[in-house]
C-alpha cells in the first residue's frame, strides 16, 4: 500500500468531470480496502509528511485554503526521512483516513475532489463524512455529573471512613479506661496506707514533675522517629509497671514510695505518648475532618474514662487491687495489637542534630506564629485556673454540700457526663468554622459556670453546674488542641503540642500553692477567684487577637 501511496501521491492531478469521477470512484475503492486492513493491521499505509500537520490539511493549504487544525495534528509525530508506519491510519490516494479509538475529535478525513464542490454523488463517501463532535453526548455528561457528586465530600465529613482512624478508635477503646484505673487503684492504696492527704499530693505532683520535665523531649523523638513506635515503646512500659506493682502485692512488700516512683514512670510513659497520640490523628485523616476526628477520639476517651472508674471500683471491692492491674495489662496488649494495623506515618528522620536543636527549633516555630502561642497560652490559663476545682471537688462537696462518699461520686459522674455531651456536640459539628470563637465562648462559660457553683451551694444546681463546667473545659481542650494540630506544620506538631503539654503540667504543680490559700481563706473563695481570673484572661486574648477569633 505503501508503493499505491506513492504512486498516487506522485500521479498528476486530472480536471474536469472526469478527474471528479475518478477521484471519487478510486477514492472509494482505496477507503473500503483501508478499513478492511487499518484495525487488523499493524503496517497500516503511513501518511507520508515531514509536517506536523496531516495530509488533508497540507493540500489545503497548497489550494490556498485555511487549514484545518485539529487536535490529532498536533499530536503526531512523523519522521523527517519521510512516511512512518502508524498502526492507527490508513491514507487513501495521498489523504489520511484516521481511526482514532480513544479519541473522539473526527473519525475520518474525507478525500476531496479537485473541484472545491463537494461530492455527493455516492453513498460511500456520504457514509464516511463525519464530522468532529462539538462537546459531549448527554450520556457523558451525565456519568460525569453523578461522578462528581459521588465524590463530594458531605458536608459534615466523617472521619470514620479512614480505616488506620477505625484502628486507632480501636485502640482508644481498649487503652483509656487503663488510666483511671491506675489513679483509682493507686489512690486507694495511697490512703489506704497512710491515711494522709498530703501522700496524695505527694504522688500527683511527682507524676507532673515527670510530665513537665520529659514532655518536650517526648514531642522531639515523635516527630524524629515513627508514632505508632513510640506509642508501643510507652505503653510496653506502662505494662511493666502494671506487672512490678502485682508483684509487690504478691509478696506483701508494697510501700507508698514504690507507688510514688510508679506515678514517677507513669508520668514519664505519658509525656511520651501523649505527644503521638494528639499528633498522629492528622496523618489518619483529611484535614477537613479533623474537627470530628478528634471529637470522636474524646468521645470514646470520656465514655471509657467513666467505665474504667466504675471498672476499678468494682474489681478492688469485689476481687482485689491485683486484678485491677493485670486488667490494665490486658487491655494494654489489645492496644498494642491495634498499632500494628496504623500505618508508618510521618517523621523528619534520624538527623545529625540533637534532640536540643530540635526542641530549639520546635519552640522557635511556635513562637514565630503568634496564634499558636496564644492557643498554647489559653491552654495553660484554662489548666491554672479551670481545673484545680476538681483537686478540691472533695472537700467542697462534704464541707459546703454536705454530701457522703456516694454523693461525691454521683459529682465526679456528672463531670464524666458533662464532658462526654460536650464531645458529641463537637462531633456532630464536624468540620464547623469559627472555632476561634468557639474556643474564646466554651472558655468564658467554664469560667461563668464555676462562679455560680460556688455561690449558689445548692446540690442540684451544682450537679448541673460541675456538668457545664467540665463539659465547656473539655469543649475548650478539644478545639485548642484541634487548632494547635491544624496550624502546626506537620514535621512539628508532636514538637508544639509536646510543648503545651509541659505548661500544663505545670500549671498542675499550682494546685499547691493554691491549697494552702484553700486552708486559709477557704474553698468557694478560691476556686471563684481563680474563675474570674480565668474569664478576665479568655475576654483579653479574646478581645486583642482577632487573628484568633478568626480561625476556622
């Protein structure tokens, strides 16, 4: 076909009716015969020119007409040397006729006669006129447009639909009822030893000096090496300990400073895992829900803070405290298990420098974005101030309340309640704006709602009032830790939020200067003064960062 190729492309061109028959007549014979050979064939008739434009569109232009341009012009590629086999075209007396399968700009390119009028003499060339298609049919359309909103996120997204976020809600599971478990069992150990309140303290404050102490260094190993590792290495010490302690109950050689260097380690152990474990949430999900990932991961760590109190309550009274600790041994390993299934995740690499340059430049990233300074500054305010009600929840309610050691828990569970409707409000939010706001409001009400427990004393307006307080408290940790995770850069998140862990650990080393203003100028005194100034601080930043109100 080649040598017909040549031949016709070299033949002089005929005028008249008689070169218009011809043409025609030749033309339809060659186009049949390409179509027969063209799909089947890989040696189709190559369509001979050093141009980047097609056969049709050069004759054009040697008639002094315009060219045609089409997409396919552009894209082939023929050789300098002369005619390149193509297993897509057929040429017919030296014009192309293109099968284009992928494409739908034109199917063919019709030869035309010597005359410009076209020819409509035969039904083979009628049949083989197509046209290029303006735009696409109302099928493809309408494939793409139900494709398109397919793809639409909702406008709530869920976070439920990454499976490493299901494993690690997994692991949260089976992990968080393991902390208030440790605090209950340790507690009644502690007292039931010593009787000593101040032994209390003692332990609480060993286990925030650990926190503060080994919080940024925590946040530097876990930008530096993988997440779910350091989470493992943390939680295998946490069995450890757990297991240490049964074999002093065992052996009847329990004493309260081996429950002191216990709360020690257990410090230690949470500075390096809380940091992976706030950070490692956006590297499961998009950032768009993040918001409702992380009040999905409150909500599962307030419901099974409340199950794993009454857990412990339950197994010390009816068992013994041995049982709790192997239970927190087996709900460890389960989370264990869970970490395998997240994947690697994000890290900045075993570098050259040392963890102090990294925590150097960890803190000069959060104090060059002075929103995330102020996101961990109400941070710490809210730990200062909102919360050492909690530390003097005891005495308020026996002293002021007079309530027993029944009432007193019904006290501590509306605080749980309080704090798990706040997570299912946030949750059902999803990925709301003006968090800013949010924030600035759910600090505010904590603060408001303190002032009115402590001056009306009335036992059902309290539960109701410690229900609002924790759950604006736990509102306002949920979305400052959710805009410190946003606005940190992802290399640095552990790094930052490693940071404000530590200032809020040592706002928790407050409550001691704090309960001796207690003993003197008594309870309801202090925790309202610490109220008001925790309103007066949230309506300043409030009022001076607009770039913080703004944040969405």
């Amino acid at each position: 076909m080649s040598a017909a190729w040549a031949a016709s492309s070299s033949a002089p061109p005929a005028s008249g009716a008689d070169a218009n028959a011809n043409a025609v007549t030749t033309n339809s014979a060659r186009v049949s015969s390409a179509l027969r050979r063209a799909p089947d064939s890989r040696d189709a008739v190559p369509f001979a020119s050093a141009s980047s434009s097609c056969m049709p569109c050069l004759l054009r232009k040697r008639a002094g007409r315009r060219p045609a341009r089409r997409k396919s012009c552009a894209s082939r590629a023929p050789s300098a040397d002369g005619p390149v086999e193509s297993p897509r075209l057929a040429h017919v007396d030296g014009r192309s006729v293109t099968r284009i399968v992928p494409c739908s700009h034109y199917a063919v390119h019709l030869p035309r006669p010597a005359k410009r009028r076209r020819p409509r003499s035969t039904a083979v060339t009628m049949a083989l006129r197509v046209r290029p298609r303006r735009g696409r049919s109302w099928a493809s359309r309408h494939r793409s447009r139900m494709s398109e909103e397919t793809e639409q996120p909702d406008a709530a997204p869920s976070a439920l639909r990454s499976a490493a976020f299901r494993w690690f809600l997994v692991g949260r599971v089976t992990g968080s009822p393991t902390g208030p478990m440790r605090q209950v069992v340790e507690g009644w150990l502690i007292y039931q030893m010593t009787g000593s309140a101040m032994a209390l303290a003692w332990v609480s404050s060993a286990r925030a000096v650990a926190m503060f102490l080994i919080a940024p260094f925590g946040g530097v190993l876990s930008d530096r090496f993988e997440k779910r590792w350091m989470m493992l290495v943390a939680r295998a010490v946490l069995i450890t300990n757990a297991l240490a302690v049964v074999a002093l109950l065992h052996f009847d050689a329990l004493r309260p400073w081996h429950l002191a260097a216990v709360a020690l380690i257990e410090g230690v152990a949470f500075a390096l895992i809380a940091p992976a474990m706030r950070s490692v949430i956006p590297e499961l999900v998009p950032r768009d829900s993040l918001m409702n990932a992380m009040s999905i991961a409150a909500v599962v760590q307030g419901a099974m803070a409340i199950a794993g109190g009454a857990i412990a309550g339950l197994l010390i009274e009816s068992v013994a405290p041995e049982a709790v600790y192997l239970a927190v041994c087996v709900l460890l390993v389960a989370s264990c298990y869970t970490l395998f299934k997240l994947p690697p995740g994000l890290k900045a690499g075993r570098r050259a420098r040392k963890v102090a340059s990294d925590l150097y430049f960890g803190v000069r990233h959060m104090f060059g974005r002075p929103v995330l300074v102020a996101l961990v500054g109400l941070s710490f305010a809210r730990n200062l101030f909102g919360q050492p009600y909690r530390t003097f929840l005891p005495a308020y309610a026996q002293d002021h309340l007079s309530l027993d050691a029944r009432g007193l828990g019904a006290l501590t569970s509306a605080m749980g309640v309080g704090s798990l409707v706040s997570s299912l409000v946030a949750a059902s939010l999803g990925n709301t704006r003006h968090k800013g706001r949010m924030l600035l409001g759910a600090g505010l009400a904590t603060g408001a709602s303190l002032i009115l427990l402590v001056t009306l004393r009335n036992v059902p307006a309290a539960f109701v009032l410690v229900a609002l307080a924790a759950g604006f408290g736990s509102m306002s940790m949920l979305l400052t830790n959710t805009l410190v995770q946003s606005e940190s850069k992802p290399q640095f998140r552990a790094r930052v939020s490693s940071l404000g862990m530590m200032l809020r650990s040592l706002s928790g080393l407050g409550v001691l200067p704090a309960g001796a203003l207690a003993d003197r100028l008594g309870v309801p005194t202090v925790i309202g003064v610490m109220a008001a100034m925790l309103v007066v601080t949230y309506a300043a930043v409030g009022v001076r960062r607009r770039d913080l109100r703004r944040l969405r």
